[in-house]
C-alpha cells in the first residue's frame, strides 16, 4: 500500500499539491490524468521523494514517514526499493549492454546473485520481447525498445508498485504501440501500477481507477469507466473532448 495523508508539496511560493489524501492499494492500475501542470507528474515523483513533499505523512508498505520532518538514508532507501519509477526519457546507463542494464540494480542494490541475477534479467527481456537485444547497447536500440528495457530493469528489482511518468510520451505511435502492449499485459497480471499518462485510450482499457488532477488538487478519484461517461461533470467533459483531438 501507498498513503499519503495531508500532504501538500510547494515549489516556492506556489503550491503544487495541496493537502492530498490517497491510498493505492495493491494490485491495482492506478491511472492519474489531468491538463498540464495539474501536478501528475509531481505526485507521482512524491511516492518515491524524488520530489520532497513539506508537510503530510507518507506509508509505503511498512514504511512510514512524516514528512515536515528529515528523513534518514534508510528509511529513503526502504521506500525507495518498494517502489520502481520508469522515466519518459528511458534513463538507461549508456555504456552498459541491455542484459547488464536490467541486472545492475538487483546485484548492486539488492546484492543479489549475479548468476541469479542474470537468470531473471534473460527472462525479463523475453517478457518484454527483447530477448534478442541482449548483447546491444541501448544507442542500438529504437525508443520504444530503450523503453522496454527500462521497464524490464524496473521489474527487476521486485518492487511493490511500479511508477509510470508519461511512459510514451517521447515516441511515435508504432512504438507507443509496443510499450502499451506491455503495460496492459502487466496490468492484467495485477502488478500495481501508478501511470500518468495523456493516452486516454490507453487509460480507459487498463486503469482500475482514474485519479484526475488539477490545480494540484483531486478533481475525481473512482472507478474508470464512470469517469469517461461524467454525465454530471461539465470540467471532465471538457478535458475528455479536449484531449480527442491530440
């Protein structure tokens, strides 16, 4: 389980977030949406402190911090290893080959065996369907590929929620196309996934639960498809026919 109770994140005198209240639970597809600058990706980054939130109480799994308050190096590393963020920009080490990439972490971090290590990097790849690329370097590789790696190093390290921030946004659609087949496929696993996306297709068949941002506040936090119907909504209808056209 993620919570956060209470928390609000500032940038300056601007208050990116305020005062969230939000459990995502495991096993689910949380998918966040909401117009540009609406604080999506910024909650996202306060699950795993990439960004550092000023007040609130954040849990994840065992782990609970509050957050007003210094955190210590291993309560950071504790949440850090339950969760695993994929980047828009993919994020690989450049000089490592797509096999060594996908088994740093586990052996570095988690002090895993290489042997074992190596064994569940080959069987990440082929998940992925890029078993034949693991002697490439990630300059060889397509976008949507360096993605898929990124996704298989994510799932690696064996966290409990997997982070998503604008996944496909640097690629074209074909490749769009491969990275969402994986994303829905693990999502029909019951990996619990957070995604912040602008692919309201995509959202629509894979989310469990739509979260809609704005202004840095919960505009509609339920299930998906009674956010897409938002009869009653005239701000969701908006944003729904506003992003048809993108």
């Amino acid at each position: 389980m993620v919570q956060f109770q209470q928390m609000s994140k500032f940038f300056g005198d601007h208050e990116a977030l305020k005062n969230i209240n939000l459990t995502f639970n495991e096993g689910e597809t949380t998918v966040i949406l909401g117009p540009s600058g609406s604080g999506k990706s910024t909650l996202l980054r306060c699950i795993n402190l990439l960004e550092r939130p000023e007040k609130g109480i954040l849990a994840v799994g065992g782990q609970q911090v509050e957050l007003s308050k210094p955190i210590n190096q291993k309560n950071l590393l504790s949440i850090r290893q339950n969760t695993a963020m994929v980047f828009q920009s993919f994020n690989l080490f450049p000089h490592m080959k797509v096999l060594e990439n996908v088994m740093e972490g586990p052996i570095t971090v988690l002090k895993q065996d290489r042997n074992a290590s190596q064994k569940k990097a080959n069987r990440l790849l082929e998940k992925v369907g890029l078993s034949h690329k693991t002697d490439q370097y990630p300059s060889q590789l397509s976008g949507g590929q360096q993605q898929r790696v990124a996704i298989a190093r994510a799932l690696a390290m064996e966290p409990q929620f997997l982070l998503f921030d604008e996944p496909t946004s640097a690629l074209d659609p074909e490749l769009e196309g491969e990275v969402l087949k994986v994303l829905k496929d693990l999502a029909e696993e019951g990996k619990s996934m957070i995604i912040v996306t602008h692919n309201l297709n995509f959202a629509r068949e894979v989310a469990d639960r739509i979260l809609f941002l704005e202004h840095g506040e919960i505009g509609y936090d339920g299930e998906t498809e009674a956010f897409f119907a938002a009869s009653d909504n005239e701000r969701i209808r908006q944003f729904i026919q506003s992003m048809q056209f993108i």
